[in-house]
C-alpha cells in the first residue's frame, strides 16, 4: 500500500500572485511509495475537499486535480482551479471556521482515490477571510518591524497589503525532519510569533531574501548573526538526500551532501499575510 508523506505538515497560503478572481490557495504534498521512496516525475490524481467544524464535518467544497510530482516527489495544486464537483469556493464563509483540508491521492494519475489525510487549516488566507469579514481593514505595510503580523515583514506585494514575513527569533537548532515540529510548537515562538499558527519554514529563495534584508544589510533585524539556517527546499546532491541551507555570516547557499537531512542547523519560521 502506498503512503504520503506531506512536506513537514500539509501546507496552505495564497497563491503567489494573491489572485482575487477566483480566489485560489497553494496546496503541496511531497508523495512516497511504500518502501518510503519518492514518487518522481509522476502523474497523480488528487480529490481536495474543505471540511467544516472537523475532520469529519460537512464538505463544503470538494474538487478534483491530476498533476505531476517533481524531481523531489513534490506535487504542488491550486486549491479553487481544479475541476468542481461539489460546492463554490468563492462562496465560502471563512469567517465561520474551523475548516479543514481533507486530500485524497491516487498514485496512478487516476481517481481510485488509496491514500487519505486531513489536516486543520489553522490560519485563514488573509485576503479570502477579508472577503467576507466586513470588520477586516486592509492595512499598508512595508519592509520593516510589524509586531501586529508577528515579526519582521521582508517581501511584500506591490500595493502594501500582503507578502512574507519573518519571525523575531531561530526556532531552534535541529534537523530538517523535526524543522516544522519545533515550528509549530507557540513556545518556541517570540510574544508576538505565538498569536499565529501557519509558520513554516522557508523557500531557499525566501531564505535569501530574509539575509538580503538582515541587518546590518537592511532593516529586519540582527537577531539571525552568523548562523546557518534550514530551508524547505530538497536537494539531491552527489546522490544524497539533503536541503538547501544559508550562511548568514557569508550569505552562502549549500546545498553539499556533507551533510543531511539529520544534521543539525538553525531554523527560522516564515509566515504569509
């Protein structure tokens, strides 16, 4: 029987492009075999389903997709394009959660749906919940300090309403395998940090951009030093199984197989807005 192994934890955010019409959200799975091999290059099919109230509540959207992992096994939907057979995603009231993301994959690019998982979307996409939040004022930010979006904003759209942000403080120094659990534990999290519960670790190109703004470079801070930080994205190098990481001294990338995915190394949590 094949299993999915999702990346860190099955992760949600607002597509890059923070589409308005429809409004769509990313949606990533890393997908193995049952001898924990990843599934490269691969057609699967998938059955996206948002739950309301539970795991187990009404599904009041439900769409389906066929896609293609990468060279890592990562497949990677938009939730809100695929093809609809139950519900409108543009109609749904994300003011009235909880809701969860319950995902069905079919290895063989079919619909005999074998592998089922279902996680809580802990942090509604601000720009689908400002939908219909009529309290919600939309707010101009900038590159800088933001305590009201729990850290230091370091990319940000061009009309000043959404982009990334950084955490206050490392989340700990541990291997890429227990990088999200860290994350997600509020006590690893600066005063301002704990309030949210959608961080996750950075892209490499994220990463990069959060030294290119570090101090004394720019404004987001001096609390990285000369650490070396985990990111998210796999690597492969010399046929071992790595990630990329990021001297902050330097400003280097590696990407080297000296060492892997249990090595230890600092992690550094990003959040969307």
């Amino acid at each position: 029987m094949k299993t999915l192994f999702t990346l860190f934890t099955v992760f949600c955010c607002i597509a890059i492009s923070f589409a308005q019409a429809p409004e769509k959200m990313t949606f990533q799975a890393v997908v193995r075999d049952a001898t924990n091999s990843l599934l490269n290059n691969q057609n699967v099919g998938m059955q996206i389903s948002i739950l309301q109230g539970s795991s187990t509540g009404n599904a009041l959207y439900v769409e389906s997709h066929t896609s293609t992992t990468n060279e890592n096994g990562l497949v990677t939907i938009e939730i809100g394009a695929g093809n609809v057979s139950e519900g409108d995603f543009s109609s749904i009231d994300w003011s009235n959660g909880p809701f969860y993301i319950k995902s069905e994959t079919d290895p063989s690019g079919g619909v005999s749906y074998s592998i089922t998982g279902t996680s809580q979307l802990m942090s509604v996409p601000f720009a689908l919940y400002a939908k219909t939040a009529a309290s919600v004022t939309e707010q101009v930010f900038s590159i800088g300090h933001w305590p009201e979006l729990g850290g230091y904003v370091f990319q940000i759209s061009s009309d000043g309403k959404h982009g990334l942000v950084a955490e206050l403080q490392d989340q700990g120094v541990v291997s890429w395998y227990g990088a999200q659990d860290f994350i997600s534990n509020p006590e690893n999290h600066s005063a301002d940090g704990s309030k949210f519960f959608d961080w996750r670790l950075p892209t490499k190109h994220e990463l990069n951009e959060m030294y290119t703004f570090s101090a004394p470079i720019g404004s987001i801070g001096t609390s990285f030093g000369t650490n070396t930080y985990w990111s998210s994205t796999l690597s492969f190098a010399n046929d071992g199984e790595t990630a990329w990481r990021q001297n902050f001294d330097t400003g280097l990338q590696y990407n080297s197989a000296i060492f892997t995915l249990t090595d230890f190394f600092f992690v550094r949590a990003v959040r969307e807005f």
